[in-house]
C-alpha cells in the first residue's frame, strides 16, 4: 500500500515536472519588462483585434510599418484604469506610450498608457514616465 503511494506521489511529480518544462520558452519571456527597452517611446495605429483576458490584456494595431502586438497591464490592472470591454474596438485610433521589444525584429510594445479618443487609461499608474500620453 505505501508503495503504491509513493508510485503514485513520483509519477505525479514526474507530470508536473514534465508540463512545467513544456510551457514554451516564448510565453515566459514576454512576461515583466526585461524583454523591452529602457527607453520610453510612442506607438500610434489603428486597432485591429482587443483581448482584455489572462495573463494580460492584448492589443494588435495596425501601423505604417505593419501590426504590432502590444501588450497591457492584467486584467485586474486594466479595468482599474477603466480600460474594460468595448472602450476600444477594431477601427479606432489609439496613442500608446511604453516601451518597445528589444529585438529591433520584433513588433511588440508593452503600454503604460492608452489612448483612444480623447480619454487616456494609465494601466501602470505606479511606474514612473517619461513621456505625456495622447495622439
């Protein structure tokens, strides 16, 4: 009976161990602001897909160079900024100040600030910017 027990707390263990090693690589980098520039900078488009869900709200936009994926606060963040459902939708204008992806490849920017119309959602009231949000 014990050790079927400890069988069973090993092969557990083996699966837990085995799926955390198989989340990609990908889904962990893109998580704090380590991946991005120290440099504050403005991204402006429009939008063409909005996801207020988990791990953080997401939104593609439409810009002179191509889409770029950019990435907000988690929900819980977002909607206390006020940024919840249908405050922005596909064809709006936003302004978007944050930091760019390293990788000069890559088209993601993670916002500190976004704004659609004339209303401005700081979904990281506590970090410290540079730059005044708006178009």
């Amino acid at each position: 009976m014990r050790s079927s027990f400890i069988s069973r707390t090993i092969a557990a263990l083996a699966v837990g161990t085995g799926l955390s090693l198989a989340v990609p690589v990908t889904a962990v980098a893109h998580h704090g602001w380590a991946w991005t520039e120290e440099q504050e900078s403005r991204l402006e488009g429009t939008i063409t897909e909005v996801s207020l869900g988990n791990p953080h709200a997401h939104i593609e936009v439409e810009t002179d160079d191509g889409v770029w994926e950019v990435d907000l606060a988690p929900p819980y963040a977002t909607q206390r900024a006020g940024f919840v459902e249908g405050v922005a939708k596909p064809g709006d204008r936003a302004s978007f100040t944050g930091h760019r992806s390293k990788d000069a490849g890559e088209r993601r920017f993670k916002a500190e600030t976004v704004t659609v119309g004339d209303k401005t959602y700081d979904v990281y009231p506590s970090r410290q910017k540079s730059m005044k949000p708006g178009t």
